[in-house]
C-alpha cells in the first residue's frame, strides 16, 4: 500500500532546540486510513521524517520503519519547493 498525500502545507517554525525544523503539517491516506496532522521534519543532517501529531501528551500513531520511509518520501516529494522561509528577529 502506497501512502497517497491529501493535503500538504509548508510550515514556518524555528528549529527546535535538538536542532530538527518542521517543514510541513500534512493528511496522508494508507488504504482505508486517513491520519490528519502529520508533521514533515528534517534533522541538522539532512535526514527527514514524519512525526505523528501529540493526543493527551503522547503521540497518536507510531509506523513501521517502511511505511514511515514510504510515507515520508511522499510527504517529501508533495511538498517540492513550497517550504517556508523561517524568519529571524532582530533587535535593535
């Protein structure tokens, strides 16, 4: 089964303190399964992955490590060049 993205949205967020920026929120099909809220990241290295989003302090979906490559190379590709400037603040 082939994850089919729905939707995808670049998001401007600031790396956090470990250093990975989220790229993007998205909603990916698996089958008969739609998750909402995904977030795309990409870690100081290069290497992305797809977070499931937080329900009560936890995360609500956990994959396995080919179905999160898979899922994660859709996200990637359905994103293409619409990533989001992060903007810095400068005081004066």
């Amino acid at each position: 089964m082939d994850p089919i993205i729905q939707s995808i949205t670049a998001v401007e967020r600031p790396p956090s303190p470990g250093g990975a920026r989220t790229l993007a929120r998205f909603t990916v099909q698996l089958g008969d399964v739609r998750l909402y809220g995904l977030l795309l990241r990409e870690f100081p290295d290069g290497t992305r992955r797809t977070i499931a989003p937080n329900v009560g302090g936890q995360h609500c979906a956990s994959f396995q490590p080919a179905i999160a490559e898979k899922i994660t190379k859709a996200a990637s590709k359905a994103l293409g060049g619409q990533i989001a400037v992060t903007h810095t603040r400068r005081s004066a």
